[in-house]
C-alpha cells in the first residue's frame, strides 16, 4: 500500500524560506503525478501546486513566482520549496499522487492524514 509523510514543517518569520518534503514508500515503479495542497483554519483545503511526469509544473495563483516544487528521479521524494513566506501561507500542507489511475488521498477515502503545519509569523 502507497505510504505519503510530510516533513520540515515548522515556524518561520514573514519573508523567510522553508522546504518541505513528502516521502513515498511502499511503491513500485513510478507515480504521478505529485501534488501539494495546503488548508488554512476554518478555510477549505486548496491547490498549490502539481508536477507532471514529463516535468511540467503548475501552482496556484497565490504562490505562482514565491515556490517551487520538484521531485527526485525515482518519483519517491516530492519537495516544496517555499520563498518569500506570508503570514497568509499559514496552514497544514498536505501532498498526494496518483498511483496508477487513482489519487492516493482523497476527500472520500478521508485519508489525508496530519500533514506537516507551517506558521509564518514574527
């Protein structure tokens, strides 16, 4: 079974930078694609960001130019690179993938986990 941990969350001060990391285990051969998503308190969770199998990426409009995500070559390790933090991007960031034709997390399987918590604030 398809195993997705968030980690490097934590609190860092309005302008700084973070990177996160989501480590797959108990795949074999590849999946994708990889996403990030994030929920603010009491506000629906969000899209963030998507890496595509051919490297193509997509973010959101309300982090387009400040992150950045990738992968390492084995499709096991997804990162978040977060710049030019705000207050706003306070939430839990969760990510997901799709492991053969279906999302590993979903709203109807309720399995999305803790995720990792980033506060920005001074």
């Amino acid at each position: 079974q398809v195993q997705l941990v968030e980690s490097g969350g934590g609190l860092v001060q309005p302008g700084g930078s973070l990177r996160l990391t989501c480590g797959v285990t108990g795949s074999i051969g590849s999946i994708r694609p990889m996403a990030w998503y994030r929920q603010a308190h009491g506000k629906e969770r969000e899209f963030v960001a998507a890496i595509y199998g051919g490297g193509e990426t997509k973010y959101g409009d309300s982090v387009q130019g400040r992150f950045a995500i990738s992968r390492n070559r084995a499709w096991n390790t997804l990162y978040l690179q977060m710049n030019n933090l705000k207050p706003e991007d306070t939430a839990v960031y969760y990510c997901n993938a799709m492991y053969g034709s279906t999302w590993v997390r979903s709203d109807a399987s309720n399995n999305w986990g803790q995720g990792t918590l980033v506060t920005v604030s001074s």
